[in-house]
C-alpha cells in the first residue's frame, strides 16, 4: 500500500503551484471583487494542459488518469478558493460526453473544453427538484427529428457563459426511469440564462435557465433515451469527488494561511501557536484535512481502478467540504479582527467554502447514500 504521489503526478502538482501562485494569487483579491468568470486565466490554464487532463488526447486532453485532474483542482482552489473553483469546474459538463457521447458530440462539444475555447456545465436542478433528482419537470416532446424542450433550471454552474451544457429532462414517465440527457448549445432558440448573485464564489457563473419550445436534434441526446438518471449515477461517481477535492485546496490554504499568521502574530509576549487555545485549533485542523486526503484519494483511486464506490465517492465529498467550513471557520477565528477584514484571504476562502455542503447533492443527500450502501441497498 503506497500513500505517496507517483512522480507524475508530483510533477503536475508542483506546475499548477507555479502557475497558480503566479498567475493567481496576486490578483484573486480583485477577481473576487470584479465578480466575473476569469477566461483569460481559464485560458492559460488549458495552454498549459491544467483543464481535463483525464480528457483522451484525441479530443485534446491529457490523457491522464482522473486522481490528476483531483490534483489539480487541489492546487488551484489552495491558490484561490474563488478562481480557483472557477477554472476547476470548467470541464462540468465533459464526463457524461466521455463515457456516454457519440464520436461526434466528443469531437463537436468536449474537445472544446481542453483546447480553452469555452467552459462547459450540467443542468439538473430545478426550482422543485434539488437533491430528488428523479422528480425533474423539464420536459422533452418527442418531434420530428428531435425534441421540444420546456421547462426550468436553478443554481447550474457555467450557465450563462458556456457554449453548450448537458441537460437533463423527462423524456417518458414518473421517476428515474423516465429521464434522458442532451448536449445543447446555448446559442439555440429558446435557451435563455440569467446570472444569480451570491454568497460567495463571485467568478462562479451560476445561472437559472429556462427553456421555451427549444428544438433539439436527434443526434444530441447523450446515451440512451431513458437512460438519463443511471448516467448521472456514473457522473456523480467522479463529480462528488472533484467538489470534495476543489473544498479541500480551500481548507489547506486558509489552514496555511492561519498557520503563518499565529507564527508571526503576538499576544501576552508569545506567538499564537504558543497558546494552547490556538495550537488546538491548528491541530484539529490538520487532523481533518489529513483525513480528508485519504478519503479523496483513496476514492479517486477506486475510479482509476474502474470500481468506483458510490458510497466511498459520497464520503469524500461529505467529509471534505465538512471539513472545508470547520477549517475556514477556524482560519477566521485566529486571525481575529483580521479575518473579517477583505485584507486578508480567509474571509473569502470562509464565503466559498459554505456552498459545499449543499452543490452536487447535500450532505443530507451523501448520508442518504452512504446508509443505503450500508444498508446493502446499493451495488458497488
């Protein structure tokens, strides 16, 4: 059993520190303020082969296996947890193309993806359907040569700014049985987006869609039709891992940042860390994270493998996004006055960590999950 890094992957960590200390760190402060997607980081980042690195070469990945990519979004969110996230979650939408995609949505949507030329998104959740993703309302009617798409979405990432997204929508009865997936442009008729304004994650694009008699083709449904609900099963095998990894860069730094700061800072004639009441907190803080390592990885590991483990995929996410809110929490508490200042970094890192525990299904959601495993109701 070897807990390290293979050596490739040490290597493409140590080049994402370089970029993201370089090319991010310096600016997140006014990125966060902005508010708007960074693409021109997004950009450099794809140069450079930082977004879908588990993507075939053929379409213009990297070809590497997925704990790369859990890396990657590591380093980035440790960087930045606003930037950082943004550039992460750039490839939303690819997974369901790779494992279920035709040669030509691959070539046509996913390609585009790695190459820089536009992030991409999943559309599940809608106003009366969060973590009960069987009861979706949009609907797909059959036509000639396609569908006609109506209906609603709420809270999708990189909605309003991606070329195309996956969506999800109700092609034939009640409950899971019923839904199918479609690569849709969000140029076409019909698909109109509005930003939502949030907590935090300010770069996030996070956007409620609606669709009005949109047309789409029969050539871009995504796997089969009523086949939807059991590729999404696929896809939140690695997505829940991906967001516990992205809430877990956002713990290590903000738990970096608090260490350096009860090093340096004073009170009563000693450093912070000499106070036990700091120490402790610093300690229970490194406890998690290293805990939330070994859940990450060893489920990222499993997928590399070809087993994923849909009970193991949902307690890394669980765990490290929990982990996440404690560790920024904590990082807010040492510095004191400080921490609630926009001067320095874990404020924000505080901010967006919060929504972790509730995008891509919720904790509440994870335990359900979990239990049914437990339970003997779910095959691994």
């Amino acid at each position: 059993m070897d807990f390290e890094l293979s050596e490739e992957h040490r290597m493409i960590q140590q080049a994402v520190r370089e970029f993201a200390e370089k090319e991010i760190m310096p600016y997140s402060r006014e990125y966060d303020e902005r508010g708007e997607y960074p693409f021109e980081l997004f950009r450099k980042a794809a140069k450079l082969g930082f977004v879908g690195t588990d993507l075939p070469e053929e379409y213009d990945g990297a070809g590497m296996d997925f704990t790369s990519s859990i890396v990657i979004a590591m380093e980035l969110t440790r960087a930045d947890s606003n930037v950082g996230s943004a550039i992460a979650s750039a490839t939303l939408g690819c997974p369901m193309l790779k494992y279920f995609g035709t040669e030509e949505q691959k070539e046509q949507y996913m390609a585009r993806v790695p190459r820089g030329e536009t992030t991409s998104g999943i559309a599940i959740t809608e106003p009366d359907a969060g973590s009960d993703a069987a009861s979706i309302k949009t609907r797909a009617e059959r036509v000639e040569n396609g569908w006609v798409v109506n209906g609603s979405k709420v809270f999708i990432t990189n909605g309003s700014i991606s070329d195309w997204i996956i969506l999800l929508a109700r092609t034939g009865g009640a409950g899971y049985r019923g839904i199918s997936a479609f690569v849709v442009e969000t140029s076409w008729d019909g698909y109109e987006a509005r930003r939502i304004e949030k907590m935090g994650l300010s770069c996030h694009d996070t956007a409620e869609l609606s669709f009005r008699n949109m047309f789409v083709p029969l050539e871009n449904l995504v796997g089969k039709e009523n086949q939807g609900f059991y590729q999404l099963m696929r896809f939140f095998n690695e997505s829940r891992i991906s967001v516990g990894a992205i809430n877990l860069g956002m713990a290590i730094g903000a738990y970096e940042r608090a260490l350096e700061y009860a090093k340096e800072r004073k009170a009563f004639g000693k450093p912070l860390i000499e106070h036990q009441a700091i120490a402790f907190k610093l300690a229970d803080m490194y406890k998690d994270i290293e805990a939330a390592k070994l859940l990450i990885f060893k489920a990222a590991w499993l997928v590399d493998k070809g087993n994923p483990d849909p009970a193991l995929s949902s307690a890394a996410k669980l765990f490290a996004t929990e982990t996440a809110i404690r560790v920024t929490y904590e990082a807010v508490q040492i510095f004191g006055g400080y921490g609630f200042s926009k001067e320095y970094d874990v404020e924000r890192y505080y901010r967006d960590a919060r929504v972790g525990t509730i995008y891509e299904g919720t904790s509440e959601a994870q335990k359900i999950v979990i239990s049914r495993r437990i339970a003997g109701k779910i095959r691994v």
